[in-house]
C-alpha cells in the first residue's frame, strides 16, 4: 500500500445535516431511491436505516448538556473502511471481498452471494453491510473508481460546509488531531471514534452518547 493509504475526516462540528453527501452517494454510485418511499417519522432523518441502496446515513439526535443547553446532534453513519477489516476476516473467497492495495479502502465485491451473508453482518462492529436482491453485500466502496482517478469521494466533493476531508491518511490523521485542539474552547469533550482503527474518522463534540452512532465495541 502507497505510504499508510487515505482516510477521510467527517467533522460533525461542522455538519449542518443538509445531507447533500447522502444525495451525491446515491447519484454516483447510481443507488436507486427508497422503497417504499418512507414516511414521516416525526424526525428529519430520513430513511431510517441503511440497506442495500443507502450506504451513507446521517442521523439525528437531540440530548440535553450539563449546562442545560440542548444539543441537536449529527452524525453519519456508514463503513468505516477498518484497517483490519473484521467482516474481510470472515470470508472464504479470498476475492469476495478485497482491500485496494493503494488506498486500504474495504470493498465488498460480486462473490459475497455466494459467502454467509449474516457471517459479514455479524463479524461487522459497526453492523454496516446489507444485502441486495441477489443475495450479495452492499455498503460504501469509498468512491475506489473517483479516488484512483484522482477525484475525491462523491460525499466529499457535495459537503458544502468543509465537514468531509478526504486525503491521505497521515495528513488527515494529523488534521483530526489539530482539530479536535482548536475546538477544545466549544466542545471540551471532543474526539476521533476509533482513531487508529478505521479509515473513516468521525469527529465528535460532545460525548458519543450525545449522538445515535453504533460505535465499535470496547
Ligand atoms: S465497517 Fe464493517 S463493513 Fe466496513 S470494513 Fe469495517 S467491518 Fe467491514
Ligand atoms: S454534506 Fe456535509 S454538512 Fe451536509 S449532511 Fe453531509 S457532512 Fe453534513
């Protein structure tokens, strides 16, 4: 792998929920919509869950801080491309599922139809993949035909608010660092889910029971 491979910072200080990396997931990845289309469920978060069409989901939940000050909290919800990947760790195909060799990103391939698919579901901490009409395991493919073309994940490129950095991982490991330092003053309990094991760093500010994130276990 080329240096320590990418990562992608998502900074949830800065997301404002408009959920434009969702609408560019789909459209690049051509994911059809919703179906049934889903109601409303007295919350802007929308759809509920991921599946085999929804590979990035940012949800949404409001908790009361020691100051009593309400936080109306966001984050995404999708896979965390895990440096030692526990759902890869499952699979009898060594082809079904692969790690790119240049950027470490996760990719669940044509084969894994023919793999347990509850095997993947359940090895995954973060219980990410969901599985197609085919039988076949689905989940975010990190963008593998933009980044090794150059271009930075349809997610990234749509954020109009700066909160998804995509690079390289050593730089975007240092970014997420600094900035958990500069938002200290704001959020004093700031911090990187996983930081050392997930490609996909998520940056939050308050505490993580402050947010609706499935979080690997301790
Ligand atoms: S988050 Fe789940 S699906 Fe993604 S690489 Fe990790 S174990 Fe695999
Ligand atoms: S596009 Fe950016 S600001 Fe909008 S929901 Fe996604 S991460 Fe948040």
């Amino acid at each position: 792998m080329a240096a320590n491979g990418k990562s992608m910072l998502i900074d949830t200080t800065k997301c404002f929920a408009c959920r434009s990396c969702q609408v560019a997931c789909k459209q690049w990845n051509e994911l059809a919509a919703e179906s049934p289309v889903p109601t409303n469920r007295g919350t802007y978060e929308n759809p509920p869950d991921l599946s085999a069409t929804q590979w990035l989901l940012i949800h949404f939940k409001e908790t009361e801080r020691a100051d009593g000050s309400m936080a109306w909290n966001f984050a995404r919800n999708s896979c965390r491309h895990c440096i030692d990947a526990p759902c890869k760790q499952v699979t009898n195909n060594a082809d079904s599922i692969t790690v790119d060799a240049d950027t470490g990103a996760v990719l669940h391939n044509a084969g894994t139809e023919s793999e347990s698919f509850n095997a993947i579901r359940s090895a995954c901490p973060f219980d990410i993949p969901r599985k197609d009409a085919d039988g076949r395991s689905r989940k975010c493919r990190m963008c593998i035909d933009r980044i090794t073309n150059g271009e930075v994940p349809s997610c990234a490129k749509a954020c109009p608010s700066d909160a998804i950095t995509f690079g390289d991982r050593d730089d975007i490991l240092a970014m997420a660092d600094a900035r958990v330092t500069a938002v200290q003053g704001e959020f004093p309990n700031a911090t990187v889910l996983d930081r050392d094991a997930v490609r996909l760093l998520i940056l939050l500010g308050d505490p993580a029971s402050s947010y609706k994130l499935q979080t690997a276990p301790a």
